[in-house]
C-alpha cells in the first residue's frame, strides 16, 4: 500500500488517534504526512500522554483537532480508531482502513491511576504493531 499521507479518525481525538499520530510520527519520519482529528475534539488525554512518555515518544505539540479541519487533498490514507461508537466521516477519495480498537478512556468507571493506564498501554501496543504492519507493507512495494 502506497501513501504519502495519513489521517488517524476516532471520536474525541484525545487517546487512540493522538497515540496513533505520535507512534507514526516515530515510525514513519518525515516520509509521511501525519495527521488526526475527531468529529468531537475535546483535549489530549494526560492517560495517552502518559503512556507514551513511556515508551519514548513525547506527545508535546499535538492537540485534539476536528475533522472539519483537515484538507481532503492532504489525506491518501484514512485509519478510523473506533471500536464501540460511530467513527467519524471524512469524505475525500483516500484509502481507508478500519482499526477496532476499544476505547482506553474508562473515566466512567471507578478505577486506579494504574488500572486506567493499562488499558491505555494495551490500546498503544495493539495500534503500534498494526502502524508497524502498515509501514513492513508500504516498503515492501
């Protein structure tokens, strides 16, 4: 698969699509543009901050943005994050993938600091390796 642009879709752009956009911001370099936003942009999550920070890569810079933002002539490959809610919409005539990946943010239920941020570690690896398949099968063409 050949693309020069990515855009990371999920609700809020403040957990799965920021952590997409930092881990292939790492992964791809300056090779791909590398954007994300949400059909309701709210804040980065301090979680998926966090959890990054862990692994090296520093999400200082990226804010959440809305998909009415972003040009649909800056986009050849769309990745929606979502797993239970409804992803966002982008109309353009870029590629698309969908990635299911269950949302890391459990601020509704009563759990620890750590609790809360495994989930967002398990959401971070599982869209690491799947960003770490897309760039083996960019180069392999």
């Amino acid at each position: 698969m050949r693309f020069e642009s990515i855009l990371f879709l999920c609700v809020a752009n403040s957990a799965r699509s920021q952590m997409a956009e930092g881990l292939a911001h790492a992964i791809f370099g300056p090779d791909v543009l590398v954007q994300s936003a949400g059909s309701q942009p709210s804040r980065v999550n301090p979680f998926a901050v966090e959890v990054m920070r862990e692994i090296g890569i520093p999400l200082a810079g990226q804010w959440s943005k809305s998909v009415d933002t972003i040009d649909p002539a800056s986009v050849d490959l769309v990745v929606t994050l979502c797993a239970e809610e409804v992803c966002p919409v982008f109309l353009s005539g870029a590629a698309r993938i969908h990635w299911p990946i269950e949302d890391p943010d459990r601020s509704n239920e009563n759990l620890r600091d750590e609790e809360q941020l495994q989930h967002f570690r398990v959401a971070r690896d599982g869209i690491r390796a799947r960003l770490l398949q897309l760039a083996a099968e960019r180069t392999a063409q």
